[in-house]
C-alpha cells in the first residue's frame, strides 16, 4: 500500500483477477465513538479522486470523524483495464465493491453514490442489504428515464477534448442544454 498525504491507496483483486484501486481516508480522532464507514462510488465516467475533498472533510469532523473510501471502477482511475468490454456493467461492477467489502470487513456501511455509483448502491443494498446501513443517492434516482440514458449515451466517449477552460465551459454549456 502506498500513502498519500490525507489517504492510503488500497489494491486488490476482483473475482476475475483484476486489480482495483480504492482509497482509504482514516477517521482522525475525535470522541472516540465509532462512526459509520463510508464507501463513495463515482458516476460512470469518473473515479475516486471526485471524493477527494468530501473525505477529507467527512474524516476530519471533530465530533463523527468517519473513515472513508473512495473506489475506482475496472477501466477507471488506478484500476486495471478489462479487455472484455462485457465486463463493464453494474452486476459485475457491484461484484467489485462486494469484494472490496469483503476485504475490508466492513458492515453497514454508508454507500454515497453518483449516478452509476447511486446505481451500483441500489443493487448492493438489495443484493446484500447487511452490508449497508444507509444510502446517498446523487445526480440518480429510482428510476432512469430513457431520454437520459440516451442524452448521456450521446456524448459518453465521443466529446473531444477542449483545449482550453474557456473551450471547456463552451462544451458543458452545449452538452446541458
């Protein structure tokens, strides 16, 4: 395990021998009550490092410091790429986090999830409802409506890079409209 300067890099392997990369943010000390961990799954084009600033936050509290995780999915962040392009899908992806649950040890945990990641929560909590003790859901609900599945279908892979801030905010700009 590597360190970082408010984090401990975590690698481990899935089921089907990949190795994925989480982040471990310890509880600083507070009460000494132990709080609740909590697990940060990103959206689908994302990694862990989006939590960065969140775990840190939640880690530090004076009064429920809590230990937090933030995972990269396979293909994404530090984690290794999958060659079979089938693999990338919310089953296997919860099969992921199960094994980073099972690693760790942890039970009811809190599981703040973005869009895929609030996804990926839902199925765990009813897949393996001891292992979760609360969920966030973000940027996702209950239900996904077509035409947003196909408005992010739409530019998931296909955007260019911008080549400037300004270029950047354009984009964005566009892309929600």
């Amino acid at each position: 395990m590597a360190s970082g300067e408010a984090f401990e890099d975590i690698y481990y392997t899935s089921r089907d021998g990949l190795r994925l990369h989480a982040r471990c943010y310890a509880a600083s000390s507070g009460t000494g009550r132990r709080s609740r961990p909590v697990i940060c799954l990103p959206g689908l084009t994302r990694n862990g490092r989006d939590f960065h600033d969140l775990a840190i936050a939640l880690s530090r509290r004076s009064h429920t410091p809590r230990t937090i995780y933030t995972l990269d999915y396979r293909g994404r962040g530090l984690s290794d790429f999958d060659p079979d392009w089938r693999n990338y899908a919310l089953p296997i992806e919860m099969l992921d986090v199960i094994d980073f649950i099972t690693l760790t040890g942890l039970q009811d945990a809190a599981l703040i999830g973005t869009s895929r990641g609030g996804l990926i929560s839902m199925l765990l909590a009813a897949a393996q409802p001891t292992a979760v003790g609360a969920v966030v859901l973000n940027d996702i609900g209950p239900v996904v409506e077509h035409e947003g599945m196909a408005r992010i279908s739409g530019y998931v892979g296909r955007v260019p890079l911008p080549i400037s801030w300004p270029d950047a905010a354009r984009m964005m700009r566009e892309l929600n409209r």
